[in-house]
C-alpha cells in the first residue's frame, strides 16, 4: 500500500558566529539536530506500522 505525504514542512535556523569556527556550538548543533532526526524517523515508523495493523 503506497504512503501519500501531501504536506511536508522542513524548518532550519542556521546561526552564523560573524566569523570565527566554533566547533563546540556546531557539535551540540549536531547532536541536536540527531536526535531530531532519530525523533521524527521513529515516529514516521510509528505511523507506518499503525497503517499495517489496520
């Protein structure tokens, strides 16, 4: 049974330092942004599996 998506919306804020590398802002950026990732994939799985037990 294909999957529709009629609507799909992707929000990123992306905060520029003015310059300098900061690479310990990134890596909690990074972490963040993971673990929104691994959120919304278990949650789409979730969706799936319910559609298959109906």
């Amino acid at each position: 049974m294909p999957i529709e998506i009629k609507e799909l919306n992707i929000k990123i804020n992306l905060a520029d330092s003015g310059g300098g590398n900061t690479t310990e802002g990134s890596d909690d950026a990074n972490e963040a942004q993971e673990k929104l990732i691994e959120t919304v994939v278990e949650k789409v799985l979730e969706i799936i599996r319910s559609k298959d037990e109906r």
